[in-house]
C-alpha cells in the first residue's frame, strides 16, 4: 500500500517549495473569515474544501460579482447582499472539519460543463509507471467533477481535444506529464514511503495547467 497521507495543506506547502511548480498551484490559504473575504474580492470566485477527504465531500463554490456574495454547494446557490450573511450560512452549509480556501480558476469546458483530469502513478519495483490519465467531465449543473458525484470519465485525449484548441492540446498532455515527473520527486523527498500518487490537473479557458491537488490513495 505504502504511505498515506491525508492532509491537502501539507502537501500544498511542499509543491509550493518548488518554484517552477509553484506557478501552477491556485493560491491557497487556511480557511477563516478575513482570508475568505480578501481572496474573493481578489479573484471573485473561490473554491473552499476540506483539509481531509475526497470525492467531492464539502466542496463549495463561493462567489462575488457586482456587489453580491453567493456560494454553491452542490447544484444549490444561495446569494446575499452583504458578506456576513453570507458567512453566516456558508458555516452552517460546511461540514464540520477544518477547511482550505482555494482560488477559483474558470475551467476549460465541454458543452458549458467544467473538465479537469486525474494522472495516476504508481511505484513498482522502485519505479514510477503512469497507469491512468484519464478527464473527468462534470455532471450538468455542476461544477464538482467527481465520479462520484455524476462526473463523466473520457480519455484525456479525448478531454484535450473537445475542449481546447488541437495544437493547444496536444501541448497540455506533455505539460501534465512533465509536471507530474517534477511533482514525484518533490513528493517523495518530501514523505518517504509513498508508492502511489493521483494528480488532479485542471486547464484554464487562457490553456494554463493548474494543480488542484495531490492524493495518495487515488481513487
């Protein structure tokens, strides 16, 4: 099986100490209110999620445009005219664990529905082997694209191509793996004893490569 680890913050902290990877990860604080307040007015939309678990689990959505606050969880919204009301709710919609605050990046999109993509990697006999890179197309109305939660899975071919440009495409694929071969290495040195790894890959509409988040008992 080798090593778990479930704390997104912690393997956060270790891509950031690499600094051609650090450009592809979403700013990302610890959640509490003030932080929340100044990463929306910053980037508009934010992602808020669990410091621990997967699948989607407490995953929301928050967002301010012309003077309104609004969050969705799931495929419900709920929007305000003034920021603590909105916090006001938003606490009582989170689950009870500690949270992370994520900016929001506007995905590439497959018939107005968001894709992002899963590269798994496992250690055998002392060396990384790809096993699966696949996309995973979001349910309509949703903007999690969990399995679990209705999301479509195609090919990352397939994703790339339906998605972007066919030479931006093409491109995309190597970056992913490119970055994924850096992020090992950062992973390993970091937490020794790890044997497999999932890397959650998300392609902006501009075709930037961000990482979302590294799991190490992938799904």
């Amino acid at each position: 099986m080798g090593r778990e680890l479930a704390n997104k913050w912690l393997k956060t902290e270790a891509l950031l100490g690499n600094e051609s990877v650090a450009a592809h990860i979403p700013q990302t604080r610890k959640y509490n209110s003030e932080s929340l307040k100044q990463m929306l007015h910053s980037f508009g939309m934010v992602v808020i999620k669990p410091v621990r678990g997967g699948g989607g689990y407490g995953v929301i959505k928050v967002t301010y445009a012309g003077g309104i606050y609004s969050f969705t969880n799931m495929s419900r919204r709920s929007s305000f005219s003034t920021y603590d009301a909105m916090l006001r709710t938003l606490n009582r919609a989170k689950v009870r664990r500690s949270y992370i605050i994520q900016q929001g990046i506007h995905l590439a999109r497959i018939a107005s529905r968001p894709i992002d993509y899963r590269v798994k990697v496992v250690k055998h006999n002392g060396k990384w082997t790809y096993r699966a890179m696949v996309g995973r197309l979001a349910r309509p109305g949703l903007f999690v694209t969990n399995l679990c939660k209705g999301g479509t899975q195609l090919s990352a071919r397939s994703g790339l191509s339906r998605s972007l440009p066919r030479r931006t495409a093409r491109k995309k694929s190597a970056e992913m793996r490119n970055l994924t071969n850096t992020c090992i290495g950062i992973m390993e040195s970091s937490f020794p004893g790890i044997e497999q790894l999932g890397f959650d890959y998300g392609i902006d509409v501009n075709g930037k490569v961000w990482i979302f988040e590294v799991n190490t008992r992938p799904q």
